[in-house]
C-alpha cells in the first residue's frame, strides 16, 4: 500500500495504522537524548509496533515514513484523522502526541494506547494503556497485547475511547466530517444528532459555569478573609488585655464553626472546578486543535470570541489561585493555635491543590488560544 498518501478506510477491517509517538531526533550527535530518543522509540516501531500490525495485514507509519512532498504537518493531521487505526505512544506526555491524540479522539474511530511504565501522563491515565518497559522480554510483551487488542478489535469490533463529547467529528461512510457533507434524508430526520455548533456552545456552557464556580471561590475567599481580620483583632485585645488562655481558647473555637462553612463550600467549590476541568479537557484541546487545521480564512466570526473566552478565563483563574494560595499559607499556620482549625484548615488546603492542579490545565489552552488568536487577526 502507498503510504504517501493519507489512507481511507474501504471497510471495517483496519489496513493502514498510524503511529504516533515521540521520535527524536536522528541526526542529533550520538549520546545525546534527542538521539537516544530517537533510538528508543525507532526500536518501539520496529520491534513492537510494525511486525504486531504485520501480523494482521495492517501496514503501520510513523511521521517520518511519510514520503510524499507537502506541508508535514498537514499530512500528519490529515493521517491521524482518516486513517483506519493509530497507535499513540504517549510515554512522557509529549505535547505534539497530545494534540494529534486531541484530533484523533474527537473523531472517534479506532485507537489503541502504548506508554513506557513510569512515564504515563496523568490526564490520560484513565485509559486503558499497554505498558512496557526498555528491556527486550518486556517489549515483547507489549507486542503479545497489542496483537491481542488487535485481534479481538478485527473480531467483535473497537471499543472506541470516550471521545470528548463536545467537538465531535464522527466519520461517515464517504470518509468526510459532519461539517464536511451536504445533509441527506437521514440526516434530516435525526434531529437529536449534536453538529458542531451544538457542540461548541456545550463548551461555552462548561466555560461560564466555571467563570461562576471562580466566582463563587472568591467570595469564600473575601468571607474568610473577613472572618480572619475580625478574629485576629478579638485574640490580639485579649492578649493585650492579659485575658486567661481559655477566653483566647474560646475566641479561635468561635473562629474556628465560623470558618467551617466557607471553608467547606471551598473545598466543594474547587472539586467541581477540578472536575468540570477535567470532563472538558480532552475535548477542549480537540476544539483547539479543530481551529488550529482550520485556514484562518475559513474560521467563523465567534472564534475570537471563544477564544477571548478561554484568555479571560485563565486570567481570572490565576487571580483566584493567587489568592487562594495566600490563604493556604495562612491556613497552615492558623492550624497551630488549636486542633478546632484542622477540618477547616483542611478544607481550605484541598480546595488549594485542586484549583492548583486545575489552573495549570487551564493555563495551557489559555496558551494555545493566544497563539491562535494571533493567527485569526
């Protein structure tokens, strides 16, 4: 099979996988990581990955096996939508196998995940991924099970991934997009089918519940904060006042059930956060990559505008980590005055690492959409 151009699939059977993974750098001066890398992963192919689709008559390619002159990148994102099968090798997280696995995922046919143990990235984790390790024995393993996934795939069919559910792309029989194809009678007469407008508005929805869940979170900061300033000024006059221990004892417990609520609706508040975060990433890098192929000249009037959604976003977010930080820090030494503050000091530290862990992923498609945003103006 010519590989140099991208495949379409001719029947449900897979014949062409695309692998994409890491790849180095072969000319990179022997010893350096770029090579070792390259070495590694080359290996990866050529010992695990290629004779395990050889096995079934599928013919695999990486992105330096693309032989056809064009715009690599074009032709990658072009392999990663329309071919039959991808295998991702997403040991270390890298970004560029994060975002064509983005691409892959929203279109939803078959992908099966491969990743050295030890170097899996946290936000894939839930998805079933073959492991290996460097040694021959272990990579001769990974072969096994991705013979086994491919062998019951081609039998009973591919569980697809959970595919982001917003920006769906789903395949048709013709090989072209939703976006792509002019409606038939079938079409017409399915009208709980989500297209792709559908879908982007559930992403603004998810963007402004989480715009009310930052500012749910800062006015739980502003109460605490009130409470904080009104406890202080009460134990400072009593120790100037040389009030016995047990006053200033009884002044942290009113301290202490006054900030139990805040704190609690804190912590609750950051897991929604964390979570609606969660729920939406995939399908949000899926969105960004969707504009990211899409010529600027071909991009509609509302993507500045979704994109000046997400920067927004991710501003106020970093202000609320700022401040939720500040009051972690304080929280950790209020623990001290007296064991009444640990459950509230506790809550108020989980809500911290989880908008902590949250704004990160937020900062990253903030990123991305600045980049974009550049290109639409």
């Amino acid at each position: 099979m010519n590989t140099s151009q991208a495949p379409r699939r001719e029947s449900d059977r897979p014949r062409m996988c695309f692998v994409v993974g890491p790849i180095g750098d072969r000319y990179a001066p022997h010893g350096t990581p770029e090579r070792e890398a390259y070495e590694h992963h080359l290996g990866v192919f050529e010992q695990v990955i290629a004779p395990a689709c050889e096995k079934y008559d599928i013919t695999a390619v990486r992105a330096d096996g693309i032989a056809h002159a064009g715009d690599i990148n074009e032709q990658i994102c072009r392999h990663v939508i329309d071919s039959d099968l991808v295998i991702a090798d997403v040991s270390g997280g890298n970004p560029n196998v994060m975002y064509e696995l983005g691409l892959r995922h929203i279109i939803g046919k078959p992908t099966i995940h491969i990743g050295e143990a030890g170097q899996l990235p946290f936000d894939i984790a839930s998805i079933r991924t073959i492991r290996y390790q460097r040694a021959r024995s272990h990579l001769a393993g990974a072969r096994r099970e991705i013979e086994s996934a491919l062998e019951v795939g081609i039998r009973d069919g591919f569980e697809l991934l959970t595919p982001a559910r917003v920006v769906r792309a789903l395949e048709t029989s013709d090989g072209q997009l939703p976006s792509q194809q002019n409606p038939g009678p079938e079409d017409e007469d399915d009208e709980n089918l989500p297209g792709l407008l559908d879908d982007f508005v559930a992403i603004e929805d998810g963007l402004e519940a989480m715009a009310a869940q930052l500012g749910a979170i800062t006015k739980t900061i502003e109460t605490i904060g009130t409470l904080t300033e009104q406890s202080n000024v009460e134990i400072t006059d009593l120790t100037q006042a040389n009030a016995p221990a047990s006053a200033r004892l009884a002044a942290v417990i009113r301290y202490a059930e006054l900030l139990s609520a805040p704190a609690g609706e804190m912590n609750t508040i950051a897991a929604a956060f964390a979570e609606q975060m969660a729920t939406m990433d995939s399908g949000m890098r899926a969105a960004l990559g969707l504009i990211e192929v899409t010529p600027p000249s071909e991009r509609d009037a509302g993507t500045n505008e979704f994109l000046d959604q997400l920067i927004a976003l991710d501003e106020s977010a970093q202000t609320g980590l700022s401040q939720i930080g500040s009051l972690g820090t304080s929280a950790e030494d209020l623990v001290r005055l007296s064991r009444h503050l640990r459950k509230p000091v506790r809550d108020i530290s989980a809500a911290v690492k989880q908008m902590t862990s949250a704004v990160v992923c937020m900062g990253e498609w903030a990123g991305k959409a600045r980049d974009l945003h550049g290109t639409t103006e």
